[in-house]
C-alpha cells in the first residue's frame, strides 16, 4: 500500500543522512514541514514560529505516518516536538528511525540521540536505520498500530 508519510528531523543537522533514504518505493515524504530542499528552509528561518506552525500543519494534511529521524539533537527541538504532538492529534502512527550512525558530508557518524519521550509514551516504536526495505516495514507496523 502507497504511504505519504511526514519526515520530522533536525533539518540544519541531518538533511544529509535523511537524504540517503528519503526516497522509498510506494512512500510519498513530506519531509519537516515541508521543507524538501534548503531554499524553502532558508526562507522558513525568516517566518514566525506561528508560520512555521502552520507550514507543518499543512504538511501533515493527507499524511497517515510521522517517521521521526533520530540524530545527536533531535530531541526537544521545538518543531520536532510539534510534529510529534501534531502527528498524535491527527492521529498518525509515529515510528522513531535513529540515524546517528549514518553518514553526513564530511563523511562523520554522530553521537546517539536521545529518543523523544512523546513516541514511546504513545505507544510507538524506535529502531536504528537499517535499509529501506525494514524502513517501510516500519512505516506499515506504525500505521497498524494507529489504526490506520
């Protein structure tokens, strides 16, 4: 079954390892309100909080999933955290993917990030990047347990 699934992550930090996996067969990203390349991310930097707000709101329309991609400081970013709390409202299945391990530009791995708290209080799951193949497994398993 084809996806759209909203990708949350510390976009200045990890757009290059998500990069490395944003492309899944049969799943459509929305990737950190709707950010899908720096232009748009620039641009962001220059609206309010309420804008960025209503970019991830609108981003999240027509989505059933949230992947939230796990770096060194991912968690308790004020917009990683509204993603979360907006995903739960709409009632999305969340899976929580760590990508510490993979890659940036300078050819570096990162420190293990904490895991936000939301996904697992909520019921949902965290697991390492592994390939594309268990990362849509994943995204199928989340969606079950929303009930989606």
């Amino acid at each position: 079954m084809a996806r759209t699934v909203f990708f949350s992550f510390h976009y200045q930090r990890d757009i290059w390892r998500v990069n490395q996996i944003r492309s899944i067969p049969n799943i459509t990203g929305n990737a950190a309100a709707g950010f899908k390349d720096a232009s748009l991310w620039e641009e962001s930097k220059k609206k309010s909080d309420d804008a960025i707000k209503k970019m991830i709101d609108n981003a999240l329309v027509g989505t059933s999933v949230t992947v939230v991609f796990i770096g060194a400081k991912s968690a308790g970013r004020k917009f990683i955290n509204y993603e979360i709390q907006k995903s739960l409202e709409r009632g999305n299945g969340l899976v929580g993917i760590q990508i510490h391990h993979l890659k940036n530009h300078q050819g570096e791995t990162d420190d293990v990030g904490v895991i936000p708290k939301a996904i697992e209080a909520a019921g949902f799951k965290v697991y390492n990047y592994v390939d594309v193949a268990k990362l849509a497994n994943r995204i199928e398993e989340a969606a079950i347990l929303a009930g989606k």
